[in-house]
C-alpha cells in the first residue's frame, strides 16, 4: 500500500502544499520527483513534458492530490 494508504497510485501525485510565503506544491511522476508547482498551470506543464499531450488534473487514474485538490496551494505558516 502506499503512504496514504490507497491500493492504487496513479501516476502522477502533487504533494502537500509547503508552509510559507513562497509555498509550492511537489510534483511526482512514476514515484520520481520531477519539479515543483506554484499552480495548476505548472503541473500540467510537468506531465506534458513527461509526454501527456493535453493532461486532465480532475482525472484520479491520472493525477492523486495530497494535502488538497488542485485549488489549494498555500498553507497557514
């Protein structure tokens, strides 16, 4: 099982926001960090680069959002 406790883990999945002014999302593809996000638009940047044409975000085969959806990217300091 994964560390939140799915069975499945799609293959791509934005961690938790970090704390602090400049907070930023991690962004994991096949279990490899492959950047950092400040925003939706980055991510799916990200996963075109790692050959998804036009990703969908809201697609849980695709994308697994920890810590919040794709509207949270800030967290209380």
């Amino acid at each position: 099982m994964s560390e939140s406790g799915d069975i499945f883990r799609p293959p791509v999945v934005v961690r938790p926001p970090t704390r602090g002014v400049r907070s930023y999302r991690r962004v994991e593809i096949y279990g490899r960090t492959v950047g950092r996000a400040t925003g939706p638009e980055e991510v799916v940047e990200l996963i075109r680069r790692a050959g998804v044409a036009e990703p969908d975000l809201d697609d849980p085969d695709l994308v697994g959002w920890r810590g919040g959806d794709r509207t949270v990217w800030g967290r209380a300091v």
